[in-house]
C-alpha cells in the first residue's frame, strides 16, 4: 500500500493547532499530534520538531498559554489552551482556508 501522508503547506500546522485546542481546550504536546493524526484519519503526521516551535510561536503571538502540569502518565507535561485572540485568528484562518479550497476546486475543475 502507498503512503497516504500528506505534505503540509506552509501556516497549515499553526491553523491546525488552533482548530485541535478548540476542540479540547487543555492538551500537552504528545495528545495534539495524536489528534491530528487521528482526525485525519493518519494522513497528517506532526513531527516533534516541527510541533514544539510551532507552539512557541503562537504562544509568543499571545493565541496559546501554557502551564505545566502533571501527564496521564505522571510525568511533566506543559499544557496548551487556546487564548481569546486564538479563538479570533482561528476563525480568521478558517475563512481563507474556505476560501482557497474553493479557489483550488475552481482552478483543479473539482467543484
């Protein structure tokens, strides 16, 4: 069988992150590369390297804040949540996510 990963473009992980800590609130670094994977049915695959700078910058843009706390596993864990201007950047990004994929279906004949 092929390999169904997909390359991701540039700015898709930060709207990534924003859109998994909508969904649950308080995740440290290991649960939101598991649930992209697993919401994208393993076709994204976050790589630590890639992750943890990616939080640091939204954390240094003011749309994360972190604490640290104790994992499932009883290890030390920093917590993300998403901030008020996190939530607001988030909608903004999903309104130009909708409307390049409905200009890449105009342009790849698919819609």
């Amino acid at each position: 069988m092929g390999d169904d990963r997909i390359d991701l473009l540039l700015g898709t992980l930060e709207v990534l992150i924003l859109q998994t800590l909508a969904r649950a609130p308080r995740l440290h670094g290991y649960d939101i590369i598991d649930r992209i994977a697993d919401r994208s049915g393993d076709a994204l695959q976050i790589e630590e390297g890639a992750l943890y700078p990616a939080l640091h910058r939204l954390e240094l843009k003011g749309w994360l804040t972190s604490e640290w706390g104790l994992s499932e596993n009883n290890r030390r864990a920093k917590y993300y949540r998403l901030t008020a201007r996190g939530r607001k950047q988030l909608e903004r990004q999903k309104v130009e996510w909708q409307r390049l994929v409905g200009v890449m279906a105009r342009v790849l004949e698919l819609g």
